[in-house]
C-alpha cells in the first residue's frame, strides 16, 4: 500500500477522524479532500502539457536560422564512433560543443551540468 499504510493503520485513522469530526461532517470532509486531489491532479496535468509545448517550440537559433543560414543537424552521420563523444562533438558548430554536453548515443546538446542526456538519458561523459 503507498506510505507504507497497512489496512489496519486506514482503519485506525478513518476511527479518529469518525471521533474528532463526527458522522455528519465526515462526508464533507471526504468530498472536500476528492475534490482537492482532483484540483492538484488537473493543475499538474496543465503543468504537464504547458512544459511540453514549451519544449516543442522552435528555439530562438532555429528560427533564425530559417532565414537563410543552415542549422547543423543534431543527428551524427552513420559513420562516426558511436562510444567517442569527441567524435560526436566534432560534427556540431564549436559554439554548440562548448556550451554543455553531446550526447554519444543521440548526438543531443545537453547543459555542461547535466549528468545525463534530456533526449534519451544516456549517462554524459564527466
């Protein structure tokens, strides 16, 4: 059961409140509570979809570089060492390998604090 509760422990709890409140308030009380973790579960859900409409975005660079400029692809060719991280490094503009990490696995741009890759979670080099 979450938190550890045994059947026994829902039990004594639902007892106290019964005692403290009452018979007539604890229907309220109930309603109250479900409706709270409704409000929390549909706030978190907004949370949820806001953040990932954010990442889908286009970022400012992309947008700039529509304009004319090529984007270098995030995707490292076939042919490059899939264990080296310089290799994968190599193939994005400097600017791009100095800010953080590439990722060996999926050839991402990760923040030079990330221990792990935020496209596929692969472990980053140190």
């Amino acid at each position: 059961m979450p938190f550890g509760l045994q059947p026994i422990h829902l039990v004594f709890i639902f007892v106290v409140a019964l005692l403290i409140f009452g018979p007539r308030r604890l229907p309220e009380i109930g309603r109250g509570v479900g409706r709270a973790i409704n409000e929390f579960r549909k706030g978190a859900q907004e949370m949820t979809d806001g953040l990932r409409e954010e990442i889908s975005k286009p970022t400012h660079e992309a947008q700039a570089a529509g304009a004319g400029a090529p984007v270098p692809s995030m995707v490292p060719p076939a042919h490059a060492a899939a264990g080296s991280p310089q290799s994968a490094a190599a193939q994005f503009a400097p600017e791009q390998a100095a800010a953080g990490h590439i990722c060996s696995q999926c050839g991402s741009s990760n923040p030079a604090e990330a221990r792990f890759c935020n496209k596929c979670g692969a472990q980053l080099p140190a």
